[in-house]
C-alpha cells in the first residue's frame, strides 16, 4: 500500500514547525530574562551580592538555561507528535502553551517578590477564600494594572511578533539541538555558585517555575520510599529526650507514657488557686529582630524589657513557616499529618490537648483573634479541644478599629492593641469563680503591614534606628522594610499597653502570660534553613520566684507538656499518663545544646526538614548547630543517613496515625 503523505510536504511542515518553535522559545527567552534582570533590579540586594555580581547572575542565568532547555525539549516532543496527528493543533500549542509558561513564570517571579520565598506544592493546601484574602492584602490596585498589561504584552508578542518576524532556517535547527544538548548534559558545576550566604539570596537565584512546576510533580506523583523504614526502629542516639517508646504504634502511631519533667515548679510560685494562662502568639515575631544578639537588631524594646524579669528561652523553635501549625503545637505538642494537623479539617485524628484537658479540670477557655477563624481551620481546631467560647473578626463591634486597607480596600482585621482592648473588655465579663486559658493570636505583623497611626509608628523606626546607632549601609538596608519594622514596633507597643492595662486587674498576679512568634516574618529576607523558625519564647508571671535566661535549643512542641505537668504536681489536676506529645518539656540549661528531634514543616506540602542534636537535614545537605541557632553546612554522611531515617520515620508515623484516625484508645478520650 502506498503512503498518501507527500515526502515535499511533510518535509516543509516540519521545517515550518521547528521555526514557529524556534520563533516561540526566542520570544520566551526574551520573557524569562527580563524578568530575571526585573528580580535583581527590583531585590533587596544583600553586600554579598553587590560584591559577587558576575557569578550570581551566572548561576541564576544557568538556572533558568536549565528549566528553559527542558521546557523546550518537552514542547518540541510534543509539538512533533501532534503535527504528525493533528498540524492544526500542533500549531496553537506552540502559541498557546509558551504564552501560558511565560504568564506563570510572570505570576511566580511576583509572588517571590512579594513573599521573598518562592511558591511550591502549599499552594494546594489552601481554599479559594483563604488565596483570595491572601492576595489581596498583599496586592495593590497598581500591582494588579501591572500584571494584566504584562500579561497583554506577552500574549502580543506570541501572537503579533511571529507574523512579521521569524527566525532563520539555520537558527531553527540549531535552537532545538542546544535545547537537547542543555537537557540531556546539563550546565557544568564550574559555571554554579551553590551557596550566596543567606536563604534569601538562594532563593532569589532559583528558576521560580522550576522550583513550583518539581514541587507539584513530587506533590501529585511522589509517594516516598520508605520501605527501609521501620516504626520500632531508633534511628536517634540514646542522648535525645524525644525518642519515646511507643506502647503500640500498630494502633496509636504516637502513643506513649508521660515522662515530662517538672521545671516550672523551680521558678513559679503555687498560688492558694490555679492560676489563669494567657497565651499571646504574635504574627511574625522572629528573633532575629527580637532582643540581645538579634542579628537584625532588635525592634521590640518592651519585649526585651519584658524577657529580663522573665523565664526567657533565646533559641525556640516554631514547627513550621507559617501560621497553619501554631495552635496543635503550642496547645497540644501534636503531630502535623501529610500538610498540618488541622489541615484534615473536620477528618482530624482525636486526641488530646493542653486546653482539652484543662477544660476537664473547671478552666474555661477562650481563643481571641482579629480576623476570620476559620483560615487554617483554626476554629475547627479549637472545637475539638472542647473550648468555651471563640472570638474573631465577627464579634468585633464598631467601637473597635480595623486595620486600614490596602488599595484593593482589603484588611485582615484589626490590628494587635484593638485585640487587645477586646480581650480586656470582655475579661470582665467572665465568671471569676474558673480559672481561665486564653489564647491571642495577633495579625498585624503581616503583608501589606499597615497600622493604625501609621505615622507614628514610622516615626519610631527612624528614632529605633538612630537609638541602635547603625552604620550607612545598614540604615540602607533596614529602610528598605521600613513597613515591616514599623508593624513590629506596632506589635510591640500594644503588648506594652496590653501589660500595663492587665496589670490593673485583680487577676493578673495570679496568671502566667506565654509569648511567643507563630513563626519569623519572611518578608525580610531569611539568613539561613533555620532562620524562619527561630522565635523568641517569654514566659512572665507574678507568680515567679526569678527571672532567668536559658540557651538551650526548646520548640513549641515542649510548651504543653511543661505546663500539663506543673498542673499535675502543684494543683493534682486530673492528666493522662498515656499522651502523644511530641515535646519532651522545656530545656531549662544554662548553656547552648539541643537534646530532641525536631521535624519542621516549612510550608503545607509536608515535613521536610529535620533536626536531631546538634544537625539540621534541609533539602538533603546537613548543617551543624552552633550558639544563637548558628547553621554551619558540612558533609556527614553518617549524620546525613541518620536524620533522613529520622525524617522518613516521622513522615511513616505520621501517615500511620491518619489511617488510624485517631492517637488515643477510645476509652482515654472519652475521660476528658
């Protein structure tokens, strides 16, 4: 049988395809580069960077060659097969599918501009509403005029630029075979610095499609392998407080017996009734801009003031880089399912918690928050502990001042002093027969970082500035986040006011206050892995015997178990011996050291980094720990196979307790 397909004209359509191809990747080339030259010229460039111009925009260069060749191979594939099947189709991808690439790559390099991280698989942990109200408090009118004209001109210049202009028959075929040479050998090690100094500075060289387009992958494709893996292993050296023994992880992934020590007992009082706890996790609050060697500086005079007639713990750890795991780590030390706790929403495991517990024991329990509570499933959270009343942004009236808008006339909420004010008010009105657990959660420090008496609060940062007595180049610098640092000196201020108020009640010598940050505020650039978990942990009271400092490494996870426990002795409340903390207790040692195993989760697509002892696992490389939560890279290959072992337990563990819906038997639960 004779083939119907003319030899002449298979030949010129595949010479006409590869110049559309060719005339489509030119103009894509000219969109990720300017957008790379729009990144550096619009970031806030570190002295690391100005000093090493050349070889970073090299890397970065080489990064985008990278995600560019393997685009351009997986389109010319594809485009081949569709023109043998269907030309006419064949045609419109090559159009279609760069200009979708070449919008995303735009939307994605505005959002690191934004975020200072770049977007991965967590995008798909979050619900329409919570994107929305993300959005558009961080966007701006302009910011919006601006991306639609971008994207107008790059579906123009698809569209329009091929008609009048393509590319040459010799440049046609030798594009697609530097594409494949790129793919199929990559960029020499010799042309990429690995390493620029700060987490910032890393991120801002990577390819942002790159990074989200191999996050999606491994998130809708990547299952794990963790067949090696073993939940009765132990992974860990016998000097780690955390590696419980489980009592029968076949069932309940995380149970084991209560071998939390009593440390409160030493430095707080007992009081004639059991005292009242106030929970305040303030947005952002990192220490890296937080009291004494805060690398920064610090912008919270109060909170410094406050941390030395503390107990003060420099080196706390929140679980994760956003807001999203706060609450099921500070009130209950729990574990983080495949993307947070509560991400399970109304599936989640039962368990227990600090405030659950408590709730059985006559405390009454109250969460106050100035936006919507149910981002993050926070309020399914909390009526799982059993808690008496939840107040948000719906239960403000209009004596309370929200935060001012952005120019898309978004707020989050209202701001830290009008929680505040709201919380004391309303404390008047509880019973004061029951001894009270309140938890505040703060908003303010948060994207777009617009305060009430904005002015005022500027005028602070120039005065905080000349008060730190800082050099040219990093008053330079610290202007550049002028709007972040002035929102910190907000927060602060209103904690002061919120002291200084509280102080008036007759309940306050008889309450314990804990502060701490949810996580550290990304939107100044990040120094290292750790960095954005590094938060200050401030417990104050009345009823403290001393005040004191402690070095030593603690996370939110150790909070629950520390007060459940100081409970337990000093006032016999009624507690479990069975729980599934994750946190051994806090670390009350005089000197630097860290003597658990922390998971962290940076953002909702999973655990991914791990520290034991003094070694941090993060994206595969192991760093050493070292005073003030000081990240050191070495190359360890025992270190390294051990907490990958660590992490790909934890993860195991966690997928268990989903299957088992629950960390407790049944008849445990059903007692508190």
């Amino acid at each position: 049988m004779k083939s119907n397909i003319n030899p002449q004209i298979s030949k010129n359509s595949l010479v006409s395809l590869l110049e559309s191809f060719s005339t489509n990747m030119v103009i894509l080339f000219v969109f990720i580069l300017a957008l790379r030259i729009y990144e550096f010229t619009g970031s806030r460039f570190n002295i690391g960077l100005k000093d090493n111009l050349v070889p970073v925009f090299r890397t970065a260069l080489c990064f985008d060659l990278c995600f560019y060749s393997t685009f351009g191979v997986f389109l010319l594939v594809a485009s081949c097969l569709m023109n043998y099947f269907a030309p006419k189709i064949s045609r419109i991808l090559l159009v279609l599918v760069p200009v979708v690439i070449s919008v995303c790559h735009l939307l994605l390099v505005k959002y690191f501009s934004v975020a200072l991280n770049p977007l991965g698989a967590d995008a798909y942990h979050y619900s329409f509403g919570e994107i929305k109200q993300t959005l558009s408090a961080a966007i701006s009118v302009w910011g919006i005029a601006s991306l639609l004209l971008s994207v107008s001109v790059i579906i123009a210049a698809f569209v329009y630029i091929p008609r009048y202009k393509r590319v040459t028959s010799n440049f046609s075929i030798g594009l697609p075979i530097l594409c494949i040479l790129f793919f199929l050998f990559g960029i020499s090690k010799s042309m990429v610095v690995s390493d620029f100094g700060s987490e910032y500075n890393n991120n801002l060289l990577t390819n942002k499609s790159s990074y989200f387009y191999a996050a999606s992958f491994d998130y809708f494709f990547h299952s794990g392998n963790n067949s090696d893996i073993s939940l009765d292993a132990k992974y860990s050296d016998g000097k780690i407080e955390n590696d419980f023994t489980y009592k029968d992880p076949g069932k309940y992934a995380f149970m084991h017996v209560d071998s939390t020590k009593d440390v409160f007992s030493s430095y707080i009082r007992k009081s004639e009734t059991a005292p009242d706890y106030v929970f305040i996790i303030v947005e952002g609050l990192g220490r890296a801009f937080s009291n004494d060697n805060s690398y920064l500086q610090s912008f919270t005079p109060f909170l410094d003031s406050l941390s030395r007639h503390s107990l003060y713990w420099e080196n706390c750890l929140s679980t994760a880089g956003r807001t999203f795991e706060a609450l099921p780590s500070i009130l209950g030390s729990l574990p983080y399912g495949s993307n947070g706790f509560a991400e399970s929403g109304n599936q989640m495991p039962s368990h227990l918690s600090l405030m659950r517990i408590l709730a059985d024991n006559g405390y009454q329990s109250s969460f106050y928050y100035g936006g919507d509570s149910k981002f993050d499933n926070m309020n399914l959270f909390l009526k799982q502990q059993k808690i008496s009343h939840i107040y948000d942004q719906y239960n403000f009236d209009s004596s309370y001042k929200k935060l001012p808008s952005n120019s898309t006339a978004s707020s989050w909420g209202y701001g830290d002093s009008e929680l505040f004010r709201f919380y004391l008010s309303n404390l008047d009105q509880q019973p004061k027969n029951k001894p009270r657990v309140s938890v505040l959660l703060t908003l303010a420090t948060h994207n777009p970082f617009l305060v009430n008496d904005q002015k005022r609060y500027n005028a602070l940062f120039e005065k905080r500035i000349q008060e730190l007595k800082l050099d040219a180049s990093s008053v330079k610098q610290h202007r550049e986040y002028k709007p972040q640092y002035a929102s910190i000196l907000y927060a602060d201020d209103a904690l002061r006011c919120f002291f200084r108020n509280y102080s008036l009640k007759p309940s306050f010598k008889n309450t314990i206050f804990i502060i701490t940050g949810d996580h550290r505020m990304p939107d100044i650039p990040l120094s290292t892995k750790i960095d954005r978990y590094h938060v200050p942990l401030i417990v104050y009271s009345p009823l403290l015997k001393q005040a004191s400092k402690f070095p030593a490494v603690v996370s939110h996870l150790d909070i629950s178990p520390t007060i459940l426990t100081f409970q337990k002795k000093q006032y016999r409340i009624k507690a479990p011996s069975l729980v599934s903390w994750l946190g051994a207790g806090l670390d009350t040692a005089h000197f630097f050291r860290n003597r658990n195993n922390y998971p962290l989760m940076q953002t909702k697509e999973g655990v991914n980094e791990f520290i034991s002892g003094d070694y941090m696992l993060s994206a595969g490389k192991v760093f050493k720990l070292s005073e003030n939560m000081g990240l050191k890279p070495v190359k360890d290959v025992i270190q390294s196979d051990k907490l990958q072992r660590l992490l790909n337990q934890f993860i195991l563990r966690n997928k268990e307790m989903i299957d088992q819906k629950t960390l407790l038997p049944e008849n445990l639960l059903k007692q508190y």
